[in-house]
C-alpha cells in the first residue's frame, strides 16, 4: 500500500514539473517569437454603421446658449427623435466656433465617424464670423466686412462639401444668420449682409442636398426674440428653430 501511493506521489510530481516547464518554453517562445498581433475584427468584418445618430454642429447657438434652462434647439429635437426612432444625439458645437474652427473639427477621426454614422445633422455657423462679438459692427467703417463675408462663404461651401462627402445619406439642415444688432448705429447695415449670406447658403447647400431654415424675419422684437444677453436667441426664438428642423426631418 505504501508503495503504491509513493508511486501515484512521484507520477503526479513528474507530471506538474512537465506542465511547469512546458509553460516556461511557451512563456520563453512569447519573448523570442512574439505572435503577431491583430484586431479583433477585420475592416471588413465590421458592422456596418446603423446610421442611427443624430449630430449638432457649429457654435453657441447650437450649444443653446441664451436659453433659460440650456435646451436650447437641439434638446427639443433630440427628444422628439429619440422618442420616435430611438435616435441618440451628439451635440459637438463649440461656443464662439468660426467657420476655420468647424473646419478644423472636421479634420478629427472621431468627429468623421461620428458624421458618418448620422443618420440627420443640424448646423449653425456663420455668426460669429460676421459678427466677431459685435466689433464688426462697431467698427463697421473701418473693417473689410466683404473680405470678412466673402472669406466666410468659402469656408462654409468647403464645410457643407465635406459633411456631404462623409456622408452621403443623411438629412442635412443649415440654420441661417438673423441680426441681433438692429438698433445699433450701424445695425441695419448687417441687414442686407445677412439677406445674402442666407441667400448664399442657401444656393450652396443646394448643391449638396442641404436644407435650409432662414431665421431673419424672427427676429423683430429684441426685448421679445433674444436672450438677456441681447445676442442669442431667447426660448420662444429657439422653440422656432426646433420646430422647423423638425418640420425639415420628418
């Protein structure tokens, strides 16, 4: 009896002690012959994007600056969305944005694949470009606004191609200009500016199959159509917006 277990003890010690070394020369091949790493899955094999996504871009106004509690546009059309076709939103505006720095985010990766995967975008941009915080308007006489204006438009025909470009399916809607500066001294001189530049966007982004909501006539009564700050749009002007975007969606 005591042979028979001191031959099962020697059997399994011989057995761990080849598993053990065993598992030292893979460890060792590991180090030496590192395998080849790959992804998890192919280009190929992944899934198609489900174009499921709703995406806010441009500046302040689709931040939703101005509103009372910060829904601003996108919050009331992001609801109505998700209620409706379970659609999820990215809202990537960015405050004080120009046209440059729109096209500078659309050079990221993620911001790409992001557009990509949309099934509708919204976008305000412009503004802050025509306007620069209102210098623009104080100085009026001594600032280049047509090279500012003409400059503008060029960026805003390369952002309108590019988001097409990336995705050639989704429903795509431009918020225009409005004037918040009209009892400034040099105020209703942006008036014609601005009928333009809407005019403009708008034969622009008809090449790319882009809609257009053109804002100006909102804006009438400044106590009324702007936020406190006398520049943004207050909520009654802001549930104007959500309502004809989503006129343009369904």
């Amino acid at each position: 009896m005591k042979q028979s277990k001191w031959y099962a003890f020697l059997t399994g010690a011989v057995l761990l002690t080849g598993i053990a070394l065993y598992g030292l020369w893979i460890g060792y091949q590991d180090i030496v012959n590192p395998p080849e790493r790959t992804l998890s899955a192919s280009e190929d094999e992944r899934p198609e994007p489900e174009g499921n996504v709703y995406v806010a871009l441009g500046d302040s106004l689709t931040r939703g600056v101005g509103s009372t509690s910060g829904a601003g546009y996108v919050q009331p059309v992001s609801a109505a969305l998700e209620e409706e076709e379970g659609v999820r939103t990215q809202n990537l505006a960015v405050s004080g944005a120009r046209t440059e720095d729109l096209l500078t985010q659309l050079e990221q990766p993620e911001v790409r694949r992001t557009i990509e995967n949309a099934r509708y975008i919204t976008l305000t941009i412009g503004g802050n470009d025509l306007f620069n915080r209102g210098e623009n308007v104080d100085n009026f006489e001594s600032v280049d606004i047509q090279q500012v204006v003409t400059d503008a438009k060029t960026n805003l025909e390369t952002i309108f191609t590019e988001i097409r470009s990336l995705n050639d399916s989704a429903t795509i809607v431009y918020i225009g200009l409005y004037n918040p500066f009209q009892n400034d001294e040099n105020g209703q001189a942006f008036n014609q500016l601005i009928l333009d530049w809407n005019a403009s966007a708008k034969q622009l982004a008809n090449a790319q199959n882009i809609d257009v909501i053109d804002p100006f006539a909102y804006i009438s009564d400044l106590s009324r159509d702007l936020a406190t700050d006398q520049f943004h749009p207050s909520d009654r002007t802001y549930e104007k917006f959500a309502n004809d975007v989503l006129f343009v969606l369904e």
